[in-house]
C-alpha cells in the first residue's frame, strides 16, 4: 500500500486508496473527481448499524472561521501563584498522556490537582490559588459566551448556521430501519445545540423537565415514536432525532442539591450576564482533559463516558470524527477498544492532522480500518457540507419523483437519488 504523506495539505484515504494532494490544486474536475469518491464511501458508512458522531474545537473554531468572529481558543494560561510549577507540570503530562503541547485544558486541571494537595496540606497558598481557578475559569466561561454572542450578531450568521443545519441533518438523517445517531461532543459551548433547535432535530440526553431540566444518573431508553393514522401495529420512529451527550459537560450545567441541573443561559446573551457566578469552580459542570483517565471514576463523568463506550464499542459500529484533535487520551481508548472488533470503523475528518496526533493513533491501529478525510478543503466544514457528504435519507418526495421517471422510461441523470446523494437505499 502507496505510504501517507502526511506533510501533504490534503490526505484521502479510503480502503487501501490514498491522494494526497494540494489545496492549489483543486477545481471544478478534481472536485467532481473527489465527490465520486468520498460521497459514495460516506453514504455506506452512515447506514452503518450502529453510527456516532465525535466532534472536537475544530468545529466551533470552522464556524466562528466562517462568520468571522475570534473564538474561545485553547491556548496556555498563566496562573500567578506557583505559576512555574503548574506551567512545568502541565508540559511534562501533556507529554506523558500523549497530546504533545499543553493547552489551557492541561493548565487548569494541573492548578485544580495543585489546589488539592494545597488544602490537604492545609497551605496558605491554598486560598490564594482556588481565587485564581475562580477568576480564570469565570473568563474562560465568559469568553465561550462571548463567542457565541458575536457569532449570532454576525452578518453571515444565517449563512454559518445553515451549514451547520446542513452537516447535522446529513447526519441525523437515518432510515427507520436504523439506530439513532449517537453525537458525542468534547465542546463546553452550544453551538451544536443551537444547529439542531434550528434544524428541528430532536434530543435526547440524560435531562429529563422543561423549565429546570435535571441530569438522570440512570440512561432510560426512550424514543420518539408515532402511530400512522389507519395503520394497525408497531409504532415508528419520528424521523430527525439523535441521542446527544456532551463529554465534558457545558457551560449550562451547574452542581445544585447533590444533582445536575441546566440553567436557561440564552445562546447569545451577553457575557457578563450574573447567571454565571464570579466563582464558578464549584458550580459549573465543565471539566479538563483525563490525567489517567481519573476524571471519568467521578459523577457525571463516569455516566457520560459510559454513554460513549457502551454507544460505539459493539460490533458493526461507525464513528465519525470531525473536529477532534485526539488528544483526550480516554477518548482515544475507547476508540482504540471498539477498533479490537474487525467489524467496526473509524472515519477521521478534519482540517489538518492536529500536529502530528492523528498520525500516532492512526499508526497505533489496524489501518483498514480507518477512513482518513483530512486537510484544509476536503476537511474545511463548508466544502465538506456542499459536496462531501451525503444528503437527507428521507426525502420521500424526491424518491417518488424518480419511480415517476423511471416508469415512464425516462432517466434524469443529475437527480441525487440516480447518482447516489440519497443515503436511503
């Protein structure tokens, strides 16, 4: 098999197939020459028996990209008390846990493991340093909100958002013959939500209520169904609904009374709103990347992982990746355990290759087994969504109109469903 370049600014990878080539290089030819081939992959690989969707802060950063407005980045932070050994301690378990250059995740679960061993030792530095974890975590908070502020008062808001719309539906849009769509997210921020309130896709979470909805420690498998008037029977799936989890919770969810609840924090509201406290450590539900993988023994952290686990390693199982930089190393576990099952398939998508990560679990498993759709135009979110990925399965009227033509002997050969668009097949 031809080797991977991985130094190339755009890598396709499908079976033993592999292009590499350059962003300079594309047209309208290469475009429709790429089309024929990943669309007709993809459309198979989304009517998989089980199908999940990973997405990481590539997503948010494409979408703020596109609307041009910054976004709530993962760069480092400087914490002021023991800075030197929180800083030097962040870089040297980066390294260990395999994400090569620390982030702003890294800083703040090493002061948060740091402020621990302040308060065991009854250190007076222990104050000093949780004010500091409460004021940097407020502005990181804050920023997130930010972000989704400018990106709604954005002139190309209706234009991003109808992107986003699209790339949910093309996922959520599976027969009824299928399981749901699982999409797991590592984001704090609500941008997928506010795309599939906007798409009219359904939910469903471990929340349960309407006016102050509550985290269930126990997944009960509920569905959205309905009785088709005049027909006896089964009930059948509504369509254009998905499971959602968000791995490391959100910057809605807040600990109250021994429990998790949502509060009604607007998507767009300004970022000094006092919903949020001024000291936020003990009270919001967002947690930074696993040291070991400690963080998922601890509620509600156990709960979702065991979501994502129990989703995606089974026989038969598809997850895609958009986004992720696969530097969360119990995520990458749980990848590299459903990849142990030859059944089961792994499609990366993303802008480049997460400097050098996405090379190091691809080369830890069986490449067969493993789609690469990687680089700055096949893996940039707005030509993925007009040309890549496959349309809704449920355009009934579409498929109607093709039996139409085909009984009367003619052949239309732009039409989606004749030239493999529609995933219903």
């Amino acid at each position: 098999m031809t080797e991977i370049d991985w130094d190339a600014e755009n890598i396709l990878k499908i079976n033993n197939d592999i292009d590499s080539f350059s962003s300079s290089d594309i047209d309208e030819s290469k475009i429709d020459f790429l089309r024929n081939k990943i669309e007709p992959w993809l459309t198979a690989i989304f009517q998989s028996e089980h199908f999940s969707l990973l997405t990481g802060t590539g997503l948010t950063a494409a979408l703020a990209f596109l609307a041009e407005v910054p976004s709530q980045g993962m760069g480092r932070i400087d914490f002021d008390c023991n800075k030197d050994n929180i800083k030097e301690w962040s870089e040297k378990s980066a390294v260990e846990l395999g994400r090569g250059n620390a982030n702003i995740e890294d800083d703040f679960r090493c002061a948060l493991e740091l402020l621990h061993g302040l308060k065991i030792l009854k250190h007076a530095d222990a104050a000093i340093l949780e004010k500091e974890v409460n004021t940097k975590l407020s502005l990181f908070i804050r920023n997130v909100i930010k972000t989704e502020r400018e990106f709604v008062n954005s002139t190309k808001f209706s234009e991003v958002l109808g992107i986003l719309k699209s790339f949910l539906i093309s996922f959520s849009s599976r027969t009824a013959t299928r399981e749901r769509t699982n999409i797991f997210t590592t984001n704090y921020d609500r941008f997928i939500e506010i795309g599939l309130d906007s798409a009219g896709i359904l939910t469903i979470d471990r929340f349960i209520g309407k006016i102050k909805p509550i985290f269930r420690t126990t997944k009960l498998e509920l569905d959205y169904h309905y009785n088709p008037p005049g027909i006896r029977g089964e009930p059948r799936y509504v369509e254009g609904v998905i499971r959602f989890t968000k791995l490391h919770g959100s910057i809605d969810w807040k600990f109250e009374s021994n429990t998790i609840s949502k509060i009604p924090l607007e998507f767009g509201v300004k970022e000094d709103t006092p919903l949020i406290p001024e000291n936020p450590k003990d009270f919001s539900v967002i947690y930074p990347n696993s040291s070991k993988g400690i963080d998922t023994a601890y509620f509600p952290y156990s709960e979702l992982f065991r979501d994502f686990s129990s989703a995606v390693c089974r026989p038969n199982s598809v997850i895609i990746t958009y986004g992720y930089g696969f530097g969360d190393s119990h995520i990458n576990r749980v990848i590299g355990d459903m990849l142990t099952l030859p059944s089961t398939h792994l499609v990366i998508i993303s802008y480049d290759t997460a400097s050098g990560r996405i090379k190091k679990f691809y080369d830890s498993v069986n490449p067969a087994q493993v789609t690469l759709i990687v680089g700055n135009h096949i893996g940039s979110i707005e030509p993925l969504v007009k040309n890549y990925l496959p349309k809704a399965a449920i355009d009934r009227i579409q498929e109607r109109f093709v039996k139409n033509l085909e009984k009367r002997g003619i052949t239309n050969q732009k039409n989606p469903v004749d030239s493999g668009d529609s995933q219903d097949k």
